[in-house]
C-alpha cells in the first residue's frame, strides 16, 4: 500500500487504485484479489469458505452480545470494542469439538473463554476497582447477582483525575443465538461520592426468565462521574468507566 500526500486527499477507487482512510492516514492500493465466484465454487477454496462462514457466525454472535449490553457498553468501550469481542468470540467457535469445520457454533464452544473480556481497554475492572465481589447466578429462577463486600471508595477505586462521584453497575443477558434474540436487566448503585467514608455491602440484582437453555453472560463495571456546580457529568465522556464480563453459565 502506498500513503497519499499533497493537499487533496482522494476517497474510492479510480483506475484500478482504491483511496481510503484509515487510522494511520490516507492510504492507497491497487484493487486486486481473487475472483468471488471462484471462491465460493472451487474446491481449493474450500478452507477459505469454512473460515469466511465461522467468522460470519462468531460477528454475528458478538454483535448479538452487544446489543444485549448496549445500555452499558454505550457507557464503557473503546474504538476496538466490536472487533476485539469478535475476535474473542471467533476463539470460542473454534473450541467446538461437535460439529465440523465451517459449521462450527458458539454454544457448542467453550464460552467461558469470554469471561474477563474488558468492553473498555482504557478503563480495565482489574486496574480500577480492587474490592471483593461475589457473582451468582440461579438459572431456575433466572436471578442473578453481584454482591459487593463493604470498601472504601478512595481506596478501593482508582477513579482518573477529576473524579468526584462514581456508580457500580451490573448487567444479565440471555442471549440465544440460534434465534438471534436475548433477554436482558441491569441495575446499579445511587451515584455516590469518591472519598474515605465507608461503604457498606451493595448487592446488585438483575432477573430474566427461569429455566432458559440459553448461555447467561453476567457483567460488572463503574462509571465516573465529576460534580459541578451541583450537576453530574459523566467524566471524560465516559472515557474510564470499566465494564467486565465476570461470569458465563452455558
């Protein structure tokens, strides 16, 4: 690839050459590659037709975990989020030993590869909150909850600078990928302030309908938040707030 230069920067393709953007500048490239009808009917493309079909099912997957934890992750991502839980997710495909190459599918994979996976690079759970918590999750009923052992918030909180306030939050999904569907509940602390005084044991509680087959994927995080003049403002536009996936029942 070439980067372009000059005071015009040019977006398509024209005569073969084709003009983009990306994060490292304005890039060029000759079009090329192989024919499409010839990748999807000759048998030496056959390696290339069962990796473009798993990584179809792990996008549409990780898409499908997203939106059951949109209200949250609008609140704590990165720019990477949707291709590195793809990433992650293409993982646990790959772990299914009961169907075969090209046809391989998340529920029959080791989903709890997914657990610890941060939504946010620039604000991992691990290196912001360092209380005790305590995740559960009853399938018969469909209850889950996060348990929060009594901390100190200027102690156990690593809030970045201009932190005032803060919120725990909790998410539980269902997500039912042969349908493409999920149920989902979240809940939250009140917003509370970021200094020594003692908080007592919190408890999360978020409930979906009991007794469902369908993978439960539980999520934990903090938001920040700064105070002025009376107001609450999410801090940095949300650009440190945590969000974790701390438990997987398949």
């Amino acid at each position: 690839m070439a980067k372009q230069t000059g005071i015009i920067r040019l977006k398509g393709t024209i005569g073969g050459v084709t003009f983009y953007k990306t994060a490292d500048g304005h890039l060029a490239r000759e079009k090329g590659g192989v024919d499409g009808d010839r990748i999807k009917n000759d048998p030496a493309f056959q390696r290339t037709r069962e990796n473009g079909a798993e990584f179809g099912t792990a996008g549409s997957g990780a898409k499908l975990i997203r939106n059951a934890n949109r209200i949250l992750i609008q609140s704590a991502k990165d720019r990477n989020t949707s291709a590195r839980l793809t990433r992650e997710v293409l993982r646990v495909v790959k772990t299914d030993q009961s169907n075969e190459r090209g046809q391989r599918q998340i529920v029959d994979g080791n989903m709890e590869l997914l657990q610890g996976f941060e939504f946010n690079r620039k604000g991992r759970l691990g290196s912001t909150f360092f209380g005790q918590f305590n995740p559960s999750f009853d399938r018969a009923t469909g209850e889950a909850q996060i348990t929060v052992e009594p901390f100190q918030a200027s102690n156990s909180i690593a809030g970045p600078s201009g932190t005032t306030h803060y919120k725990i939050v909790g998410g539980l999904s269902l997500v039912d990928f042969a349908n493409e569907s999920f149920e989902s509940d979240t809940d939250e602390s009140g917003i509370l302030p970021w200094d020594a005084s003692s908080v007592p044991s919190t408890s999360l509680t978020m409930e979906v309908s009991g007794g469902s087959s369908s993978p439960a994927i539980l999520v934990f995080g903090i938001q920040f938040y700064q105070e002025v003049n009376g107001q609450m403002y999410d801090l940095r536009n949300g650009a440190f707030n945590a969000l974790q996936v701390v438990m997987i029942d398949q």
